[in-house]
C-alpha cells in the first residue's frame, strides 16, 4: 500500500488549518521581533505554550503512554523534543536575520521533500513511489515559482552562508522530528504535545539566556503578541500536528509546508499591503497540482472511490 487509509477529510482539515495558521505567523513575528530579541521570543512563546498546555494535561489525568515506555522510547521523545520545536524554532530566529524572508520560506517548503525518502526507509507503509516524488517536486516548485527570485538574492550580511545554513538545518530538524514521532508506540496527544513543549522549553530557556542575557522587559503589546504565539501557532498547532502524524503519517503532514509560503504572500497582501506577485495563480496550481499527485490514492478513497 503506497498512501495511508487513515487520511481522512479531518486530516485535510487539520493539514490546512496548520498550513494556515504557520503562514500567518510569520506576520505576527514581526510585530514580536520589534519588542525582544529573537532567542527570548522563541523561549517565551514555548514557555506560554506549556503554561498554557501543562493544566489541560494534568485535567485529562496526565496519561502519555498506555505501558511504561523503553528507554529507547524515552530517548526518542527528548529527541523530538529537540527536533520539533527547539532547535529549529532558535535555528530559524537566527538565521532569518541574515537571510531573505523568501530563502526562509523556501527552506520551509523543503521539509517535504526530506520527509520522503526518510519516510520510505524508517516508516511502514510511506512508500517512496515514482507519483509521490513528482508530486512533491512540482509543489516545491510551486512554492519557488511564488517567491521568484528573491528566495535566492544575496542579502550582502557576513553571515548569510551561515544563515542559510540554519534555515536549512531547521527544515531538516523538522523533518527528522516527524518521522521519529510517526515511530512512537500508542501514546496520548495532547499528553505528548504537553512533553515535548517542556522539553522545548528546557532547552530554549538556558540558551537564550546564555546568548542574550536577561530577557528584555517587554511592553504590553509584545506580551500579548507572545502569549498569542504561545497559545496558537505553538501550543494548539503543536497538538494538531501531532494528531496528524499520529493518523495521517509524516509525509502527509509535510504537505503542509507547501501552504505556509502561500498563506504568508497571501497575508502580506491583506494586512501589510504588500503586492501579490503576479506568479501567484502559477504557483497555486503548481502547489495544488503537486498535492494531487502526491495524495491521489487518499483523494480517491476521500471522495467514495477504491484507491
């Protein structure tokens, strides 16, 4: 079998809310960048996630594994841990100060394409097949056809190459988070978000304040443009992300980052008047014809037919 039975259209749904919700951040770290430092905002927005998840956890009885996990197992959660959130979400404030938005948002898109193979080799059941490779490739380019040749500009900062590099790394930690999670035994979502997210903020907190000092006493608005990260694009799109790996696989969640390049030049244009580039439509059905070939078999089964 060469596409999971367990996509549903809930799991679309879900796929697009994330792809939504991801893209739309990007705006709203703008606004967070102007109050406090990148380190701080990636450890803060963690830290408000976990304050706001820890009660719901312990409410529904604390579970996370139906039998005590293997030290294998445990190890692979501090792994994730890292993987998901940490790592990548320190590796990306940093880099994207030397970097254009648009190699950002292409380095983003790439977590699919390196979801697959890894997939293939580590995932029953996610086949590398020759329709879901072309499908991922047209969507990447797709999503490098809607930033154009900006992805690729030259910034002229010392440390692009090195910027660069820490974009990339973060798709990859991305990637690698998703597979490892896929892997897990039986285990409680919301339980496994909450974890992961502790974790995450174990690592961010120490680091942060070793590269930045003391956090900078944010004014109001930068605490609410926070806790508002906090609470949605990290704690219930953390949660959501894990109930689609968890169901639908790692490769189908990785469609996702196809939409947040999207959703971010669509928001641009709504909110900060930026222009919409003229290779919009050509990107959008890029993108949704790379999505249709990589998830037919899904599609088919979506819409009452045998796959």
């Amino acid at each position: 079998m060469t596409d999971n039975p367990n996509i549903t259209w809930v799991s679309w749904l879900m796929v697009a809310t994330l792809g939504l919700t991801w893209g739309a951040t990007f705006l709203v770290t703008e606004v967070a960048l102007e109050g406090i430092t990148p380190f701080w905002l990636a450890a803060l927005r963690v830290v408000f996630a976990v304050v706001l998840m820890v009660p719901i956890w312990q409410w529904r009885g604390a579970v996370l594994f139906d039998a005590p996990p293997s030290r294998d197992v445990k190890i692979a959660v501090l792994a994730i841990g890292g993987f998901s959130t940490a790592i990548p979400f320190m590796l990306l404030a940093w880099g994207q100060q030397y970097v254009t938005g648009g190699f950002a948002g292409v380095s983003m898109a790439s977590v699919a394409l390196i979801v697959l193979p890894l997939a293939h080799f580590l995932v029953p059941g996610e086949r590398l097949t020759w329709r879901r490779s072309l499908g991922f490739v047209i969507g990447f380019v797709g999503v490098c056809v809607l930033i154009g040749g900006q992805a690729f500009e030259s910034t002229g900062a010392g440390l692009e190459t090195a910027g660069r590099i820490a974009c990339v790394a973060a798709a990859c930690c991305y990637g690698i988070s998703s597979v490892l999670m896929r892997r897990l035994p039986k285990v409680d979502a919301i339980g496994l978000s909450t974890i992961l997210l502790i974790i995450a903020a174990v690592i961010t907190v120490p680091i942060a304040l070793i590269q930045e000092g003391a956090p900078p006493l944010p004014d109001t608005k930068t605490i609410v443009v926070i806790a508002t990260l906090g609470l949605v694009p990290t704690a219930a799109a953390n949660m959501l992300r894990v109930l689609v790996i968890r169901s639908a696989g790692p490769v189908f969640m990785s469609l996702t980052n196809y939409q947040v390049p999207l959703w971010s030049v669509i928001m641009g244009a709504l909110f900060l008047a930026e222009p919409l580039p003229p290779s919009l439509l050509l990107a959008m059905v890029l993108i949704l014809i790379g999505v249709g070939l990589s998830q037919y078999g899904a599609l088919r089964r979506l819409f009452g037919r045998s796959a």
